[in-house]
C-alpha cells in the first residue's frame, strides 16, 4: 500500500483514514444569506465518495464585513444550521472528516464588500479594487478573537469533526505576521512573538471553546516570498509556537494576493518533486522543528512523489487542491493504484505571464460552480472564458450580496 493510503492518528486522538486531504478552495456557492446552496452540498458529496481523509472547506469567513469576496458561506450567528448542517453531512458521507476553514480577510477585503476593513495596520493592498484598510485597535482584536471562537463553536455545533484557522495567504492573521504589512510598535507588531500573537491567541481561544477531540489546525505561510515579508526563518519559529498551543496539525503554503505563489500551475524545470510539490522543501525545516503532523499543499501530483515525501519524514499529510475540481473521484483511483498520477490539466495551460492575473485560479472556481450545478466540470473551456465568467459570477455575487445587506 502506498504511504498516502495509512492512517493518521492526530494529537487529539482523531484518527484519518489516510493522508489525502482537499485543501481548502473558496467556492462562491453560497446563496443570498451567505448558506450553502445545493451545488455546494453535492460538491462536498463528490469528494467525500472519492475517498479523500479529509476534507476542508473553502475561506469561510467569520464576520459578513471581512469576506474574502462575496457568495462564500459564512458561519455566524445568521447561519442557517439546517444547510450548514447537510454541507456536513455529505462531507461526512463517504468517511472523511470535515473541517471549516475560518477566515478574516483583513485588508484583502474586495472594496465593493467594505472600503475601510479592519487590518493590522493602514499599508494598503498594491491591487485595484481594495480600500484603504482601518488599523485595528485592541477592541478589534478582541472582536476579531471573539469572532473566531464564536465560528469555531458554530461549527462544533453543526457537526464539523474541527477547524482550520487560516493565517496563510495574506489575510489578517497572516498580514498581522508581516513586518513588511505589520508596522505597528505596540504589543501586536515589532518582534515576531508580538507578530504572532493575533494568529496565537485565535488558537489559544479556540483551543479552550471547543472539545478536545474537535480538530484544530492551521494554515501558515512557509513564506510570504515578499522582500522584508514574513519569511521561512520566521514561519518555523511560529510553527513552534503553534504546536504549544494544541493544534493538531499545521498546513504550510505560501504566498498572498500580491505574491500568489499558492497557484503554481507550469513550471518546467527541476525535479518531479521541486517542480510539483513546491513548498515541500520549505515544509521539511518546519517538520523538523515540531513532533505534530505537518500538511504540505500545492502542486502534488505523482503517487511516487507523494509517497517520497511522507517516507521521507517531510509532510504526513498531503493536501491537494485543484485535482478535486478536475475529478472529484481521483482519490480513489490514486490509492487503487487505478492511476499513478492526480488530474493535472493545469500543467498544459499557458503560463501566468501569458494570462490575465489570476486566470488560471478563476478558470478552476468556474469549473467549481458548473460541477457543483450539474455533477462533472466542463474541462473543455479555455482558460480566459472560465476567468472571464468567474469575474462575472462574482461581479453578481457582490450585488446580490449587498442588496441584501442593504434590505
Ligand atoms: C479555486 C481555488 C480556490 C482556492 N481557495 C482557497 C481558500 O479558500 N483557502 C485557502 O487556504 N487556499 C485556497 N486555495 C489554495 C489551495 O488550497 C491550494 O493551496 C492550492 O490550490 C495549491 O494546491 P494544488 O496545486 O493541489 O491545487 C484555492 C485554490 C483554488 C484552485
């Protein structure tokens, strides 16, 4: 049997069925209450049935102000429990576990969702379309944390088997990391302790709301790849600290809005494993430093790869992103030995600079919606028609969002 096949028993005493996770990938299916539609649920469905151990849900935002953009779902107070819950009943359904990945967008906040959001510090994000960003005061700190916690209980509530705090990719947590983006001198900015303490004190708060078998995890930059950014030296130091707060697993990625090295999707040269799975060397400095599991994401494709990585005590799980939406059952066929390779349509598209920005990742959140409505993905788009109508489902997800906000 293949490495990826085994078993995971984590900290808390949860055991995964085996080491493929879908990492999270923000999906826009959500309806004008920010719920999830029936599309969403039958997603979720798909995947549980294709054999993943577990499986994580898109940027679910935890404050309606904060949203990475609109027409994801959101887990507050106004969440209907009844839809939330069947998300996680069909997640449920093949044997995985499910976790909520909760999320604050901070300055990432699109500006048409709110031209002021809540960050770390007044630095603006160097794209169109985001406002200028408030810095937060310790109130809102503590709104935010609050925040966090009352999500986190939400999910436990419905179902979820645990959460994923997500402080990687550039969102609050994540800019409050930066020292390029954090410029603050008080007790939340300057040395890297005070850098952490946010992303620290979320999961120190919701570590103690929820059971101790609900999962907590975390998802952190190996780097920000930004000159005078977060950085890899900085990214195992707070690993580190994460694992003294109880968490039970950490996924490394890396990468923001403004550096999106999450997506790489052509690269030529190197070696099968440098060029699939991208941050695994960054990810091995960090596994050495910690005795909790480690999740590595982005670009694993290959069994053989995957196998080498875990063998080789780099990552113990193997998080995968875009194959899920290419075939939802691939899983399956992975550790049947059915295939040796995940579904990589990516690799044969053009490469980033050849594209509109972004392209590529709006191409695969279109494929998320038509899979979603009608069972399989229509993998004979090209590329600039999936961005172009993703850049429109979104366009109509912000005004539906905001009417009813305004109603
Ligand atoms: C359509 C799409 C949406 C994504 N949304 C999220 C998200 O909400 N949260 C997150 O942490 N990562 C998100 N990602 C990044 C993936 O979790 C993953 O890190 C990335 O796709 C690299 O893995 P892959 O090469 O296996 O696709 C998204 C990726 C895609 C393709």
């Amino acid at each position: 049997m293949n490495m990826f096949g085994t078993e995971l028993t984590l900290p808390n005493g949860v055991t995964l069925k085996n080491r493929i996770v879908k990492s999270a990938m923000s999906e826009a299916l959500a309806d004008a209450q920010n719920n999830p539609t029936q599309a969403l649920i039958n997603l979720f469905g798909q995947w549980s049935a294709g054999g993943a151990g577990v499986l994580i849900t898109g940027n679910t935002p935890i404050d309606r102000m904060h949203l990475e953009h609109a027409g994801n779902f959101v887990l507050d107070p106004q969440s209907d429990s009844e839809k939330v819950s069947a998300l996680v009943e069909a997640g449920q359904s093949g044997g995985a576990k499910i976790l909520a990945q909760l999320a604050h967008a901070g300055r990432q906040t699109p500006e048409a969702i709110n031209p002021h959001p809540t960050s770390v510090s007044e630095v603006q994000l160097a794209l169109p379309g985001y406002g200028a960003p408030d810095a937060a005061t310790d109130e809102d700190f503590a709104e935010v944390i609050a925040k966090f916690v009352r999500s986190a209980k939400i999910a436990q509530d419905v179902g979820f088997d645990g959460v994923e705090i997500h402080a990687a990719h550039g969102y609050l947590l994540s800019s409050a990391l930066s020292p390029r983006i954090n410029t603050r001198t008080d007790r939340w900015g300057g040395s890297l302790e005070n850098r952490a303490r946010l992303t620290v004190e979320v999961v120190r708060a919701v570590r103690a709301a929820v059971a101790p078998d609900f999962i907590v995890a975390v998802k952190l930059n190996s780097s920000d790849f930004q000159k005078g950014g977060f950085d890899h030296a900085d990214s195992v130091l707070v690993a580190v600290m994460l694992e003294a707060e109880g968490v039970d697993f950490i996924e490394i990625s890396g990468g923001n809005f403004e550096e999106p090295t999450a997506y790489q999707h052509a690269s030529k040269t190197g070696s099968t494993q440098i060029r699939e799975a991208y941050f695994l060397d960054y990810a091995a400095a960090i596994k050495d430093a910690l005795s909790i599991p480690l999740m590595v994401t982005g670009g694993f494709r290959s069994a053989s790869v995957m196998d080498a990585a875990i063998e080789g005590g780099k990552t113990d799980l193997i998080g995968m992103g875009r194959p899920f939406i290419t075939d939802p059952g691939f899983v399956r066929k992975l550790l049947s030995g059915e295939i040796d390779k995940a579904p990589a349509i990516e690799q044969a598209f053009p490469p980033a600079d050849k594209l509109p920005r972004g392209a590529v990742l709006n191409w695969f959140c279109t494929q998320l919606a038509i899979a979603g409505a009608t069972g399989q993905p229509d993998l004979s788009m090209p590329v600039v028609e999936g961005h172009d109508r993703y850049l429109a489902q979104i366009q109509r997800a912000t005004e539906i969002h905001l009417d009813n906000r305004a109603s």
